[in-house]
C-alpha cells in the first residue's frame, strides 16, 4: 500500500475507498446494521477501553461483519471497565463487562456471529443506588 | 491514565457532551523552554463559575451515576507533578478551554502517546464534529482539521474503518515528522 502523507495523497485514494465503502452500502440496510458501543469514561479509558474498541473496529471490518462501533460516555459500571454494549437488530443491547482483547474476540465470534452468550454480561435491571 | 494522549480522550469527551460543534486541540512542545503545553477549546454549552470552580474536585461530578468524577482532577495532578499547572475557563454558552502546562524533560511527565489513534477515535465516533488539531514542535508544525479532510473526500463518510485507516497512517507520518 502506498504511503499517504497529505490530502492531496488522500484525494489520490478516494476512488479506492469509495469503491470499499459503495459495496458496504449494497448490502446496507441501517435497520440491520449491528451496533457496538464502548464505554469510554475516564475509568474506561484507564482500564484501556481504546485499545479495546481499537480492536473491534479492526477485526469487525477483517472478519465482514457490518457493525457501527461507537463510544458512549459513562455507563456507570466502573467496576467493570472496559464496558462494551452490543445491540443486535431487533434485539435488547446487552453490556459485557471486563472486556479485554481475548473478551472481544469472544463477543465477535460466539455474540455476535451465533448469539451465544457469554460470561460477564451485566444485568439488564441492575440499576444504581441513586435510581432506587 | 498512561498518557497524555488518553487524558486529552477523556477531557474531549467532556466538550462532546457539552454539546460542541468546534473542537480544538492544540499541542506545543518547546524543548528551549522545556514545556508541553496542550489546550483544549470547545464551543459547547459552558459551565457558570461555580462548577468551574469545583471541577476539579475528585468528589464533584456532573454525572448522575455515581458521586466522583476524576477526569480532570487526575489531568491536573499529571501536569502539576511535572512542574507544570493547569488551568481551565468556561463561560455558559460559549464554551470552555482547558490549559495544561508539562515540564517537557520532567520525569514524570507521562509520554504523550498515540494522539493519531486517539484523534481517530474521536473523529470515527462524533463524525458530524469539526476537530482543529495543531502539533507544534520547536517551529515544526503539522495540522488536522475534518474541514479540510470533508472536502477533499467529497461525503465520503469519514466514520468509515477504511478511511479512518488512511487518516490515521497519514497523521501519524506527519507527527514522526513533526517529533523528530
């Protein structure tokens, strides 16, 4: 691949990734599209939630699963950070906790590819003390 | 946090919730002076003087979740063990700047870390933000700005893994300039 430096090598590019982005849009439907969300407070940052969500991105694009990875702020689990949410289409989001590389792989491959579910899922209803 | 480029995440994320539109982030190493300065300036909402006040405070929060919030307070005390300071100003309706000071050669000043990486993230995730970032040097100077980047790529949507890639190789090709 050749090195980009400035836009006017980006603009070189732009048919290339044009061409990528138009064979997601084919099969695109936003409805069907899964959403992965990471939780990036300040303790999900220093438990290393960009690494995490780094890696996701990465892999959901090598593997050809058509995922939006996104962050949300805080979700108030700080005692499981890294905290990752997934939505699938039509589905309840489910947030995995603890979640390192070897987790993620594991929410690609057995959650998202076959709906297995996994360790360490926190419980939808678990509220915090101030809601209560 | 492990460094600097992670603390600059973390208060980002701050201006992204306040609702900004325009987001700066400025850094400028000196090694005559010995400094590393990083600002971060928003347009978002602002925060009146008495929460300007408290934010630094481990035991102020505006989050409803729990009762600390240790964001800023951590960036604060980074900068000021380094020898450096931290300041930060806010009006309500205008927007926000965080200033903080690092001693460059300080030994505890934390590295700065994978700001390409960070920069990445934070553009991929809040694509509809303008992000102005400027990285100087000692003179050298290398600039991002999603402005520019929009235009060329002409609505091809910048949270695309594809081309989140090629930004992000080609920032970090110009820091490596701009660093050595």
């Amino acid at each position: 691949m050749t090195k980009i430096k400035s836009l006017a090598d980006l603009k070189k590019m732009k048919s290339s990734l044009q061409s990528q982005v138009a064979l997601r849009e084919k099969s695109d439907n936003p409805e069907g599209r899964i959403l992965v969300r990471v939780g990036m407070g300040t303790s999900g940052i220093a438990s290393g939630a960009k690494q995490v969500m780094e890696f996701l991105i990465d892999e959901l694009e090598k593997r050809n699963v058509d995922a939006i990875v996104t962050q949300t702020g805080d979700m108030g689990y700080s005692y499981a950070e890294p905290t990752v949410e997934v939505t699938l289409p039509g589905q309840e989001p489910i947030v995995f906790g603890d979640v390192d590389q070897k987790k993620a792989d594991d929410i690609i491959e057995k959650y998202i590819k076959n709906g297995e579910l996994l360790d360490g899922i926190i419980p939808q209803n678990y509220e915090t003390i101030d809601k209560k | 946090m492990k460094d600097l480029s992670l603390h600059i995440l973390d208060v980002v994320q701050n201006s992204v919730s306040a609702g900004a539109k325009n987001i700066v982030v400025s850094i400028a190493e000196d090694t005559k002076k010995d400094t590393l300065t990083i600002l971060i300036q928003d347009d978002g909402k602002g925060m009146a003087p008495d929460v300007v006040a408290r934010v630094t405070d481990p035991y102020y929060t505006t989050r409803t979740t729990r009762h600390v919030g240790l964001g800023l307070p951590l960036f604060k005390q980074n900068a000021e063990m380094s020898d450096g300071l931290f300041h930060i100003e806010s009006q309500v309706g205008r927007g926000t700047v965080v200033k903080a000071v690092f001693g460059h050669s300080h030994i505890d000043r934390p590295p700065l870390g994978d700001m390409a990486g960070v920069l990445m993230m934070l553009v991929g995730s809040n694509p509809e933000i303008e992000y102005y970032y400027k990285h100087t040097k000692d003179g050298r100077e290398y600039v991002f700005d999603t402005r520019e980047v929009k235009e060329v790529l002409e609505g091809l949507p910048l949270n695309e893994p594809a081309v989140l890639r090629q930004l992000k190789e080609m920032v970090r090709e110009n820091l490596r300039e701009v660093e050595s």
